[in-house]
C-alpha cells in the first residue's frame, strides 16, 4: 500500500498532470507526469472499463501496479507527479513483465535512478 504522501488524490492535480504532462506510452500503459514542487513524488492510476466491466479484475489491476510501485519506490526521482493509465493488454501479462515495463518507461522519463547498494 502507498502512503499518502505518495498517492495522487485531487481532481485538480490529475487536471494540471493530463493538461500540461509529458505523455510516454507502452503497451501495457501510458505513463504521463509532470514536475511538481513538493518534497516526493505522487502517482496516480487509472484503469477504466475498457479494460474489463467487472470491478474485481480493475482493481485486481490497480493493486499490481501500486505494488510495483511500491517496490521501486526508492529508486525513483523525487518531485514529479506521475498518472499511470493502463491499457486492456494489462490483464494478459503477468506482474514481471509489467514491472520491466514500468521500469523501463520510467527510465525514458529520466525517473528512475538505480540506487547503488
């Protein structure tokens, strides 16, 4: 689960990151962000019913993708806003391949830093 502080709640924060975002897209989803002025970075996702009528498969969909989220959270730059909107190709991969994804849109948006261990 994200924290709050990492969480992308108000209608008027996915307006300004849909208006005035830089959009990337994927197979798997579109990923659109924007530099905010705030001490994190807060994301946003977005599984509509074209990817399924049933309530249980998008939200099936939203928990993957906070997790790996979650799990890269360290190693993405601070101070951007990002919405992550998925696309119905989402429900046939499994959550290795969405996680190289992500990583890899991430690292084209100059978001992503592999921190050193």
């Amino acid at each position: 689960m994200l924290a709050k502080e990492y969480r992308l709640s108000k209608d008027v924060d996915f307006q300004k990151v849909y208006k005035k975002g830089i959009i990337l897209f994927s197979l798997f989803f579109n990923v659109k962000y924007l530099e905010n002025n705030l001490q994190n970075s807060r994301f946003g996702i977005v599984v509509s019913t074209k990817i399924s009528k049933k309530a249980v498969i998008r939200n099936k969909n939203k928990r993957i993708i906070r997790n790996i989220i979650y799990e890269n959270l360290t190693n993405i730059s601070q101070c951007f806003d990002v919405i992550i909107l998925a696309k119905p190709a989402i429900t046939t991969v499994n959550k290795e391949k969405l996680n190289q994804s992500f990583i890899f849109m991430l690292k084209k948006a100059n978001i992503y830093h592999k921190m050193q261990q």
